[in-house]
C-alpha cells in the first residue's frame, strides 16, 4: 500500500465513513470486485453500535478504555 486511498465505489453518501470527497476515511482499499462494501454502516447504525460498545465495556469495569478510546464524531 502507498498511503493513497481509493474512491468509494459504493458512493453510499449515507455511509459514516464516506468523506465529502468520496474517498473512504475507514479503508484504503475499496476493490470488492462485485461484492458490497463489508465495512459499510449508516451514521445511525454507528452511532447504536459505538453505544453498544460503551454499555458493554462498563458492564465489564472497563471505563479505562472508555476513557482512552472513547472518542465520538457524531
């Protein structure tokens, strides 16, 4: 890989990772060949995930992580 990110063949301008240029801020690579994209989510699928997550790492007393990865986007 040299660093340069392929435009998103989806063009999904729902998607949470699609930059407003049409480049994917999640992948560099976006050649699934007929496939849809794996990686592809909605900013409201993202945004129940990222909640999911938090609730599953309190659950388990790991705030730490909370804290030290816990940036929201959205």
């Amino acid at each position: 890989m040299d660093g340069r990110r392929d435009r998103c063949p989806m063009e999904a301008r729902d998607c949470f990772a699609l930059s407003p240029f049409g480049y994917c801020h999640a992948l560099e690579n976006t050649d699934f060949g007929d496939r849809p994209c794996p990686f592809y989510k909605t900013w409201e699928e993202n945004k129940k995930g990222y909640a999911a997550a938090t609730e599953r790492l309190r659950h388990y007393g790991q705030e730490d992580l909370i804290r030290k990865y816990g940036v929201k986007f959205y």
